[in-house]
C-alpha cells in the first residue's frame, strides 16, 4: 500500500523524468499545473462522446486481493459496514499429541504499515499506518465467531466445473451457522470498543518463576485478540477434534473458519484494510515431547511448552452492508443511454460504474484515403474526466480509475501496451496509460485522463470494432481479472455481466462531469469528451 509521504516523494520524482525527458508522449500525475497539454506541429481534434452511469448493486466478493474490515461513512455516497470471512488451514499437520493443555490464543493480523523509527535502548518501535479511512478514526464492536459454514472451492450447480461464487450480501450464509460464543472475550478494549491503532503490539506473559510480567513479542500494528483458551481446548484437543488434524482438508471440514462480524458504535467510523494473508492464530499449550530414550520409551516426564499455529488461508469472503446517501441512490437509478448523463457517479465496492460510447463517425475523415492510401497519424488520444469538486466536498477520492472494453471483459489496448512500472509503488504502474488522480492548488483532485492513443488508432486505421467502453475505481492496477454481478446490468443491445475485481475492493469514489452538459452551462468546459492529437503525412 502507499502512504501520503511516498505519493509526495514519487510525484516529485516523476516530474522530474517528464521534464528531462525528450518523449512528447508524457502524463502529468498529481500535477498542480492545469491545461499544460503541449503538442507541437500537431492538430488536436475534440469530439463527443456518450457516457452514463448505472448502479452495480450487489458483486462477487470471494477471494479477493484485498479485504476491508469495518466501518466507512462517506459524505458523498452514504455508508458501508465491512465483514469477513475466511478459512483456517494448520501450518503442521498432524502433530504428535499426548495430554496437551491450552495456556494462551491469540490472532494476529498485520495493517499495510510503515517502519518510521527503533529506539536502540527499549527496542520499541513506532509505525505509520496506511490504508485506514479515516486516519484518526473511531471505534467499532467486533465480534469474531468460529464460522460453521463450509465454503466451497467449486460450484455444484455447475457440476463443480466452475469455481463457486460468492457474493457480497451472502453474509446470512455465515451468521446463520455460527457456531458457540465469540471467541473475542478477552478485554472491552478488543471487543465492543475495537480501535485501528499504529501503536506497536507488546505481548507480554509471565516467565516461569518469576511474579511480574514481560514484553516477550514486539510485532508491528495489527488486529491483535485473545481468544478463549478453553474453547480452543476443546476446538483442537477435544474428543470432537480427535482425528481432525490430520490433514487439511480433514481440518477445514472441521474447522471451517473464523467470521468477524463488525457492528457500528453510535455514528462512530473506521474503515482498514488489514492483511488478512498474513493473519495467523498462535496456540501456546504444555504437552509431552517425545523422546525414545525417556523412561518408559515414549515421552518426556514433564510436559513443555509447545506452539501450534494456524495460518488464515483458503477461501475468504467479504461481506458489505451498504446505506446509500439519497441522492447517489437517485443519481445511479436515473440514466440517459442515448444523451448521456451531466454527472457519472463511479464508486467502488457494491457501488456504480460508467458506460462510454465513443461514435467513430466524428473521426471518419482521419481513416485512410482509399485513393492515395494515405493515413494520419494518430500521435496521442485521451479520454478527459474532470470532477465535481463541488460535489466530492472532502471526500477521500480515488486515486485511480480503470477503463476497459465491457464486450470483451478486459483493458483496452493501451493498458497491455504500458509496460511503465514503479518497483516501490505497484499502484503507479502505467502510468502513461494513466487514470491517475491529478490535484490542483489546493491539492484536490481536479481530472483523471486516460490514454487511448493505440485504442482510437486502431480504430482508425486497423478498423478495429468499436466497443462499448466501462470505466470504474481501481483499487491496483495489475489486476485485470473479472467479478461476476449477481443481478447483470442491462444495457441496449448487452447485458453487463462482470465488473473489474479491482474495482470490488476499493471503498472510494468519485462524481466526474459526464457529457451532457449543455453549452452555455459554466461547466460546459469540463464534459467529458475524446482528444487526438494527429499529424498529416507530408
């Protein structure tokens, strides 16, 4: 993840390769300069497109990249609370056990974190934490149950051919099957007034012998819960559990997971994206060692101190419960197919996303001359989105947005042909095919502009089919897969089946100006619309 200090240091830095740089082909992110397009020699062609939004409603939400955990109020599009679900697998199969007895549990799952300082006499450390909205956010309930619901790899309705699909309003799935108490009962602090904290966790205990108790476990911030001993007891080492540990697959038909379950304090609000990847459950227990050569051949006398870890891994779920803002609500169920819309509202999530018709006949004298054989040359073209800052008030913006062709599921061509990467910062990948956020003076968003200078050429001079564009929020560029909508967005012509998964993951979104905005309208300027920048042959 990218904290706001790294995004600083790499606009800095990039700025600085555009303007040593003898490459016209260029794309100013985060810049603070507005209409700095310069094309020498070049003739710049504006033309009209058609662009609308339409909600998404629910979207498949299983084994994402990312997940987020709480809850998130947005000014602009209402709120959402965040669950979660996910498979537990054993790091050891099939351990050797005789009377093991349970002494400590404890969950630990890292945030997107950033290593500020080590103080070299105490070994503390302090961190910056990114990926939590707001920073400095409340506090929520969170309940974490053992999950008794069995997520499945594939789906049965097609003869567990295709892989099985979840979606994100299936949590019923998971709170009907619940099974016991939540595991949660440690302290009020963990549980009903759970806070997303950069503090460095200490886990201390008790030394063998000694009376007060120790730091003996320095980890980075986290979801940091102890769970019930006892429970776990039975959960691992029961009767219930003999057997179970065999193998993986045994364990999770057993063991089908953990659920966390996130209920809103007051109109509290904090929203992280913890790394649930890394997330383990740490089980401290005594029991006997064995040992061939201790009397009686088989184990040790005393019982030690042993560690048993499961990793969560395996199929997850994200679950959203979402309150939209009435007029986002009316926004995305009210839409012009055939004008367009004056605004496109493009929210991730279970939220909305935009649907553009570029009409080739405006650029129809550019196509080759059948005569001489002659064509242009099409040395840039960019699709133009500018906000409504009005509306987007101090809403945490997107910092990118993802185009690509609804018919055939994929990126445009100009997203394959960007081979740009920045090896500290993956999210900034492509950067020339852009859909980066571009901030003005007072360093909020004003446009994201995307390049679509090999998309429109092909057009041109490949007569290449003109397909129906979409355009979403992206939570990482690299991703290019697909999620299924529960319920397929009808479009004339096409039904809209899948969105990008990035898109699924991210919380945020943005209000663009849209292109029916009527001249004479003060913001008539700012409609969407294509540019290309084309030389003649000589």
């Amino acid at each position: 993840m990218i904290n706001s200090s790294f995004v600083k240091k790499f606009i800095l830095a990039l700025s600085v390769i555009f303007l040593v740089s003898c490459d016209t082909d260029y794309n100013s992110i985060g810049s603070d300069i507005i209409d700095d397009d310069v094309h020498y020699g070049m003739t710049r062609l504006v033309t009209p497109v058609t662009a609308y939004d339409r909600a998404t409603n629910v979207v498949q939400s299983n084994n994402l990249t990312l997940n987020t955990l709480g809850v998130y109020e947005n000014p602009v599009f209402g709120k959402t609370v965040a669950h979660f679900v996910t498979q537990v697998q054993l790091a050891t199969t099939n351990p050797t056990l005789y009377e093991p007895i349970v002494d400590s549990v404890y969950l630990y799952v890292p945030y997107f974190s950033a290593l500020e300082e080590t103080d070299s006499e105490t070994g503390a450390s302090t961190y910056t934490l990114d990926s939590v909205y707001p920073a400095t956010g409340g506090k929520f309930r969170l309940d974490v149950y053992r999950n008794g619901y069995f997520l499945r790899n594939s789906d049965p309705g097609s003869s567990f051919v295709d892989g099985q699909k979840y979606y994100s309003d299936e949590k019923n799935l998971v709170e009907s099957n619940l099974v016991g108490s939540r595991l949660n009962n440690f302290s009020e602090a963990q549980n009903d007034q759970f806070a997303v904290s950069a503090a460095e966790i200490e886990r201390t205990a008790i030394p063998e012998g000694q009376m007060a108790a120790k730091i003996v476990e320095r980890k980075a911030p986290g979801i940091f819960l102890y769970f019930d001993k006892d429970e776990f007891q039975q959960i691992m080492f029961g009767a219930a559990a003999q057997g179970k540990l065999v193998n993986n697959n045994v364990f999770m038909e057993y063991f089908r997971g953990l659920y966390f379950k996130v209920t809103q304090n007051g109109n509290e609000s904090v929203m992280a994206v913890p790394r649930f990847d890394q997330g383990t459950i740490t089980i401290k227990y005594r029991d006997y060692i064995a040992c061939s050569t201790c009397e009686g051949g088989e184990h040790s006398e005393e019982p030690e101190a042993k560690t048993m870890t499961l990793n969560l891994d395996g199929n997850t779920v994200n679950f959203f419960e979402n309150t939209p803002n009435p007029a986002y609500a009316s926004a995305i169920n009210t839409f012009d197919p055939v004008l367009g819309d004056d605004r496109l509202y493009v929210k991730g999530g279970e939220g909305s996303m935009a649907f553009i018709d570029i009409d080739d006949s405006y650029f129809a004298d550019l196509k080759r001359d059948p005569v001489t054989g002659q064509k242009v040359l099409v040395n840039e073209a960019n699709l133009v989105f500018y906000v409504d800052k009005e509306a987007m008030g101090t809403a945490v913006e997107p910092l990118r947005v993802l185009l690509y062709d609804i018919n055939n599921k994929r990126p445009v061509i100009d997203y394959y042909n960007d081979a740009t990467y920045v090896t500290s910062a993956p999210k900034y990948d492509k950067y020339i095919h852009g859909g980066l956020i571009e901030v003005d003076s007072d360093k909020r968003g004003f446009r994201y502009k995307i390049r679509v200078t090999d998309h429109i050429n092909n057009l041109i001079n490949k007569d290449s089919t003109n397909v129906r564009l979409g355009l979403a929020v992206t939570e990482y560029i690299n991703l290019s897969g697909n999620a299924a909508l529960k319920t397929p967005i009808a479009l004339p012509g096409f039904d809209v089946k899948t969105l990008p998964v990035s898109s699924v993951m991210h919380p945020f979104g943005t209000i663009l100006y849209g292109s029916n905005i009527p001249v004479g309208d003060p913001n008539y300027d700012k409609r969407l619309k294509l540019e290309i920048y084309y030389t003649k042959p000589n």
